[in-house]
C-alpha cells in the first residue's frame, strides 16, 4: 500500500487480483468521507483496505477485473456506485450515478473532475482530483500506463480514438507534474509520458 496526500484528501492505493490491479482510496481529509476507485478483486482484503464506512465507488470501465469485487462491497458498506454512461448498463449491479464529460464527483468536500476517454471501453472514464498546494492526481483505469495507452485489440479507430482522447483532455490541460495512478501496475506522470506521444501513435498501439 502507498499514500498520497493533497490539500483537501488523502489517497491510498492496493494491489489486488491476480491482474495486478491498483484500486484507490480517497478519503477527504475534512470530512472524513470516502471514495474507491475500481473495486476490482479480493473483496476482504478492499474491506480491510477501506477500514470503515465507503461512500461512493467509482468504476473506471467495464471490463471484468476491474468489477470483481463490487457487488460484494456494495453489499457490504451500502455504497452508492457510479461508472461512464456508456459503460453503466454492463456493470454486474444497477449504477446510480452515470458519468458523462465534464461531470464532477464528489466525496465530502472534495471534488473530482470526469474525463471520459473512449477507446479501451466506450464508457471508460478517468477522475482528476486538483491541488491547489501540490501536483494534481489523475486516476486513468486502463486508459493511460507508463509506456503508452490501453489496450484497444488492434483496433485502429479505438486507438486512434483513445490517443486523440488522452492526448487533448488530458495531456493538452494537465500539468508535467500532474500523478498518473492507473488501474495496474506503477503511477508515473503526465511529463514522463508526454514526449513519447508521437512515439506512440507512430507505433500504433
């Protein structure tokens, strides 16, 4: 597990599954309301992660390790769950709150900001959370790792697509120092990734 704090919250992260997923914690350091990221496997080892009362889980996209441990969550804290509109309807439970564009979430007093990067999933959606003291933190699911863009199975519109999506709404608005957590693996930052961009969409995937 690691930690990161910002003004207005603390975000913790655990690996989880046997896919190495990362699911985060946002806990807003005024309220003490709570916030996960992807409730993706190993539903006692979330819960103890978690260590009390959820208020929302926020799923990053549809695809099935990301999901695995939601429902149990859900019934186990009462949380409300949100997911990208276009993702919503494949979730393993009903979705109260659909995410478009543009839209906010929030947990007590802080706010995250709905980016929706199609490509990987139609409905996929990151959340940028800002600090006015510190770099920002941006929570991409599976649509940006250190090293490139998720996987779009070969698909040349979904990639082209997803670079186009990653590139103007988050590369063109977020600062070099701004954490990229995805949903497996390491963070890096928005500046380690940024001169490979062309390298990228040269290569094709």
């Amino acid at each position: 597990m690691s930690a990161t704090t910002t003004s207005s919250a603390e975000v913790d992260s655990v690996h989880v599954g046997d896919m190495d997923n990362v699911a985060y914690l946002v806990t807003c350091r005024s309220t003490g309301r709570r916030l996960l990221v992807d409730a993706a496997a190993e539903p006692a080892k979330l819960l103890e992660f978690v260590g009390g009362p959820l208020d929302l889980i926020v799923t990053t996209h549809r695809h099935h390790d990301h999901v695995g441990a939601l429902a149990a969550l859900v019934e186990a804290t009462g949380a409300t769950t949100a997911a990208g509109e276009d993702d919503a309807d494949h979730l393993p439970l009903p979705v109260q709150q659909r995410l478009t564009h543009g839209d906010v979430v929030r947990v007590g007093d802080v706010v995250l900001e709905v980016v929706h990067l199609r490509g990987h999933t139609p409905g996929s959606v990151a959340l940028v959370l800002r600090d006015a003291d510190g770099p920002d933190q941006v929570f991409t699911g599976d649509s940006l790792f250190p090293g490139g863009v998720g996987n779009t199975r070969g698909d040349v519109a979904d990639f082209a697509r997803l670079l186009d999506d990653v590139s103007t709404r988050l590369f063109d608005v977020l600062d070099d120092d701004t954490v990229v957590h995805p949903g497996h693996g390491a963070p890096t930052t928005i500046g380690t990734e940024r001169p490979h961009l062309a390298q990228w969409r040269e290569r094709g995937w």
